[in-house]
C-alpha cells in the first residue's frame, strides 16, 4: 500500500515519466491519454539511424542531467523493488484459502473438545489475523487499482496486469536509470 502512495507522490520518478511521455509525444504524436509502464521496455523509437527503446533513450536524456535527483527514488519509493516481486491478486488468493480454512476449522472444531482457555485465545488471534490480513490486501488491490488509473486512465488495465508486473516496471526503469548514473 505504501508503495502505491510513494509511486504517485515521487517527485524523482515523476521527472523520469514526464521526460518519457515527451518522448512518446515526440516520436508518435500527442495521442496518449495515460502511460503503460509494461510497455517501458517494449517501446522502439528510431532517432536517425540508431534504433533503441524508448527506456534507453529516457535513461540517456535525465543520466548526463546534474540536477536530476537520482538519489531520491529509493529514498522516495523505498519498497519499489518488493512490490515489483509480491502479486496481489496470488496474495489476496492465499488469504481467500485462509479464510476458507478456518471455516472449515470453525465446522469441524464441534467434533473435539476444547483444551484450554489458551487454545481458544490462539484460535481467536489466528482469525483476527486473517480477518485483518483480509482488509488490508482488499485496500491494497484498491489502491492498486486507482495507481493504475492514475497513470494509465484505463479502467480494465489493472485487472488485466498483475501488480508485481506494473511495479516491476517501474523498479527496472529505476535500476536502468541507476546503472547508467551510477
């Protein structure tokens, strides 16, 4: 959740895209609504004979820049490189089995007698855990979602990529960008 919040509030990273979306205006017209980071690395623009990714041609404008604060985007978006490995959807999917399986638990638990106060104190922790897990990755996926939107204005898009993907785009431009600075 954090890292949703630090993407859009990045001031570094927001530099990075908006040298992006010029190019992209550049090389094919001002016809974008929003921006798909997975397509960072997709994307070839052709400048004279030299045809490279439109990533490669970013990471060469803002490397030379003295003023470009590279140093703040881990600093900005610190869980970037995490997020960019943990999908949402996969982790929203375990907790779903979870909470199946303390269902289950709840229906057979009839069927043998309770120790002690303590196993009936561990047994109400392990369902607010989950309960609380369960929230907390519903916010996510929601604010997932709105991140997406906030950068591509495609409603089905964040249903479509996964978030460890739309993350770990943004993590290899950072890196790319960090190598070339570095």
């Amino acid at each position: 959740m954090e890292t949703c919040r630090d993407v859009r509030s990045s001031v570094a990273l927001h530099t990075c895209l908006q040298v992006l979306l010029t190019l992209g205006n550049d090389y094919f017209g001002n016809t974008s609504r929003g921006f798909y980071p997975d397509s960072l690395f997709c994307i070839p623009v052709a400048c004279g004979p030299d045809e490279r990714l439109i990533v490669e041609r970013a990471v060469d404008i803002l490397a030379p820049d003295p003023t470009f604060p590279i140093d703040y985007l881990p600093i900005e978006i610190p869980q970037l490189s995490s997020a960019s490995v943990i999908d949402l959807t996969a982790v929203y999917h375990d907790i779903q089995r979870l909470v199946s399986s303390e269902s289950k638990m709840q229906q057979y638990s009839s069927l043998f007698e309770k120790q002690n106060f303590l196993e009936l104190e561990k047994e109400s922790v392990r369902k607010e855990a989950i309960t609380n897990l369960e929230v907390k990755c519903k916010e996510a996926q929601k604010m997932y979602k709105e991140i997406v939107l906030y950068f591509t204005a495609d409603e089905d898009y964040a249903s479509i990529l996964p978030s460890h993907l739309f993350f770990g785009s943004f993590n290899s431009f950072v890196k790319s960008l960090q190598s070339k600075m570095g």
